[in-house]
C-alpha cells in the first residue's frame, strides 16, 4: 500500500523511478544508434555512382523531357529506348537499397510510363510529359534511403498489387506494340499504294 501511494505520488510529480529513467536512456541510446545508421546509409549510398546517376537520368528524363520529345521523334523506339534508363534505378533498388518491392514500383511506374507513351497519334507522348516516372522512381528510392516510413509503407502494403499490374501492363504493352506495329504498316502500304 506503502508503495503504490509512492509510485502514484512520483508520477503525479513528473518523478521517474531509475528502470524508468534507465529504459528511457536506452531507447534514446537505440534510436540514435539507429539514426546514425541511417545517416551513414544515405552517405554511402549518395557517394555511390548508381545512386548519382539515377538522379541524373532523373533530371534529364523529366526535368528536361527528354522521355517525352524521344517518344515524339521516335514514335514507339523511343519510348522502348527511355524505357531502358529505368535500368540504374532497378539497380539501385534491388542491389543497393535491396528491397523486391521497391524494384517492383519502380518497374510498374516504367511499364505505366511505356504504355502511356505508346498510345499513338501523339496523345502518349503529351500524355507521357505529365506522367514523370523518373521523378516517381528518384522519390521512391530516396524515402527508402532516408528511412521515410510513409513511403516505406506505401510501397511494401501495394507489392502483391504491384507484381499483379506488372503482369497485367506487360499484356496491355504487348498489345499496344502490336496495334502501333500494324497501324504503321497499314499506314505505309498506304503511302506506298498513293505513289505507285
């Protein structure tokens, strides 16, 4: 009885007992130890190659549309081509940050990248200037990096989705490559048929 009217006074003061003082110094202890690691994570992983030339295929792709004028010049070949910088961030993803789920946002926000591009009659290819999936990719990656549990969350909870719609866009692709394929060799016999 003694104690109980002890404890509840020191609490009712704001007085701690020392195993409280002591577990709250140890979960300082861990959470700056962990802090630290995180820090030194990111050093290592910013002084990295891969890891500075996703964000420079990232400034170029989206900051400086270049995925979307190639997609214009180059009506599917070039969407095929910028699709294969998607390359380093699958890289850095799967062998420096070492997170499957991560690969697989990055891969989908690709596929949704190259399917939008593919539409024809330039629509994907305006369509795709909005979409910036380097941007989506470099954000992804970086809150993975700096321990952002939100987008941690995010991209873990959606995985099975993620692994799902990847086989779903690569149908959807597969059929858009064709579709472009035959309405460019329509269109050609066309031109042909006029000057002959």
């Amino acid at each position: 009885m003694e104690n109980s009217r002890r404890s509840s006074a020191q609490k009712e003061l704001g007085l701690t007992t020392y195993k409280e003082e002591r577990k709250q110094q140890q979960a300082l202890q861990k959470e700056l130890e962990r802090q630290q690691a995180k820090a030194e994570r990111r050093r290592m992983l910013e002084e990295d190659t891969d890891y500075r030339m996703i964000k420079g295929v990232k400034t170029v792709m989206d900051d400086y549309y270049l995925d979307p004028i190639l997609g214009f010049f180059l009506p599917a070949v070039g969407d095929i081509l910028t699709s294969l910088c998607v390359l380093p961030f699958l890289w850095v993803a799967l062998a420096r940050v070492k997170s499957i789920p991560l690969t697989l946002a990055c891969l989908y926000n690709t596929m949704i990248d190259l399917a939008l591009g593919l539409i024809p009659f330039y629509i994907g290819d305006i369509v795709d200037a909005f979409n910036k999936s380097y941007k989506k990719n470099y954000r992804l990656i970086v809150g993975f990096v700096e321990d952002d549990r939100n987008v941690i969350r995010e991209v873990n909870g959606k995985a099975v989705k993620t692994a799902i719609m990847i086989g779903i866009f690569c149908i959807i692709i597969y059929y858009l490559v064709k579709w472009t394929y035959a309405l460019g060799s329509y269109l050609y016999d066309l031109v042909l048929s006029l000057f002959s």
